[in-house]
C-alpha cells in the first residue's frame, strides 16, 4: 500500500489528512455514528465501527484461502461447532453483532472502566442471546481448561429500571450486560454500564468533539476518540505514572485529545486532529 498525508496546524491543534492506495481490502462497512451520544464526555477513549459479525467472518475467509488444507478444515470444524456449545445460533450472533458499535474506556470512580455497546435491531432477542451465552461461555471455558472455577451470575440493576446481570470475578471488575431498548452493554463493572447507558454529559454535546469532528463524512467506516488529559490522569491514579520521568509527564499535559475517522471505497482516507491546550 502506499500513504499520502499531509500535516497542517490550526489554532488550537495539529489536523493529518491521508489517503490510502493498493491497500487490501478489509470488507470494513461505511456506517453513520449515532453512540457519541452514548459516551461520555469525559471519557478516556472511545472507539465506534460497525458490522463486527462481517468483519469476523472476512478474517477467517482470508485465513482459509492463505493457510489452505488442514488450516481450513480446522476452522470450518471449530466455528461449526461453537454455535452449539455457546448455546446461540449463528443468525443469533449475526444479529447481535452486524450493527454500529463502540468500545468505550469510562473514567469511573474509583476506578476506570470499559463498555462494548451494541446497536441492535431488536433488544428482546439481543437480551435472549446474551442470556444464552451467559449460560453457554462458563462450559465452553470449561472444556479448554477444567480446573477453571468462575462465581455464580447475578442480578444487577442498572439505569431507567432495566435489569442486568453480573459475573464478579475481582472487587474491581467483571462481566456486566444488559439491553436497553435498541442499545446492548457489555462492560466491566455497573457504574461503567450506568455511564454508557445514561452519561449525564455526552460526548456528542462536547464543544471540543464537536469541532474536531467538523468536517467528518456522514458515513466513515471508523472513529477515534482519546482524551488525553483523562487518559494521563488515570494512569496516575493507577500508579502506571510513578516511575516516569518527569519531563515526559509535563510534555503530556499541553495535549488534550485526538479524534480521528476512516472511510473506506476505493481509496481510503483518514484524518486526525490533535488537540493542544491553548
């Protein structure tokens, strides 16, 4: 593949603009993001793409057709059989996972968390299959390592009077999902679901997104969100910071995002802006 870019500063930043030529094709969907609206603005990054069941399904194909023979019959053997010990077709899990999605790093109190958000096109059969694969994951885990011990599953209430489920395998952390409405949550704790579910603040409302996401296509096949101060204070809160130099800590602290998109056709393109404290 070949890349052109070009760089250019602004007031209150630093914008790269790309594209890409002879790159393989990664089957990646354009898609239209609507999930800023479910992260919240002080977010430490956030991650929105779509289509997780295609794009699966192409790495495997792309698998099969370079490793060829045994490789092939192995994976067409694997991924025929873990329909039936998860419990969930495969249309199930196509239907779960073939809309917009994002990954999100809550900045969480105490600690920072991180939600899968899943727009799907019925919640009650989203609930369904999530329900089945709390049942079906723990045997799977199971056969692959016997001696794996996991806590029993259990209720956990979370925003507007839904109702989830919680799999506590540390204080910290764990497994958290629930569906609200057209919206399903995987996270690691119930305040990173909560955050998700109903920021009291989004991330679409942000001044600083807002204009960094200015001149972004009505459909891209991804988008970016780092929020730098955030992420950096996190990271101290956790202590990853205590034996960095100081210099490199202080470089940091001027920086204050980055937000960038895809897009995919014939020739993809990419962008990214950097945000610098004014």
């Amino acid at each position: 593949a070949v890349v052109a870019a070009s760089v250019a500063a602004e007031p209150d930043g630093a914008r790269v603009k790309g594209v890409v030529v002879g790159a393989p094709d990664t089957e990646m969907t354009d898609f239209s993001p609507t999930l800023a609206e479910k992260v919240p603005a002080d977010a430490i990054a956030y991650l929105g793409f779509n289509n997780l069941a295609g794009s699966i399904t192409t790495i495997l194909e792309q698998a099969k057709a370079a490793q060829g023979g045994d490789a092939t019959a192995q994976i067409d053997a694997l991924t025929g059989q873990l329909p039936a010990l998860l419990g969930v077709s495969v249309a199930d899990l196509a239907a779960l996972t073939s809309g917009e999605h994002a990954i999100v790093a809550t900045s969480g109190s105490p600690n920072p968390g991180a939600a899968l958000l899943l727009k799907v096109d019925d919640g009650t059969k989203a609930a369904a299959t999530l329900d089945a694969l709390r049942g079906g994951v723990p045997p799977l885990l199971q056969t692959f390592r016997p001696q794996t011990t996991l806590p029993a599953w259990k209720k956990a209430p979370l925003a507007a009077g839904v109702t989830g489920w919680q799999l506590p395998l540390s204080p910290e952390a764990g497994v958290v999902y629930g569906v609200d409405g057209d919206l399903a949550i995987v996270g690691t704790s119930v305040p990173a679901d909560i955050a998700v579910q109903r920021p009291v603040s989004p991330l679409s409302s942000s001044a600083d997104f807002t204009a960094a996401t200015s001149g972004m296509p009505d459909a891209v096949t991804s988008l970016v969100w780092l929020n730098i101060s955030e992420a950096v204070e996190a990271a101290d809160k956790v202590g990853a910071l205590k034996d960095a130099p100081a210099e490199s800590i202080a470089n940091l602290r001027p920086l204050k995002s980055i937000t960038g998109w895809t897009t995919g056709g014939e020739t993809p393109t990419f962008e990214v802006f950097l945000k610098i404290a004014g």
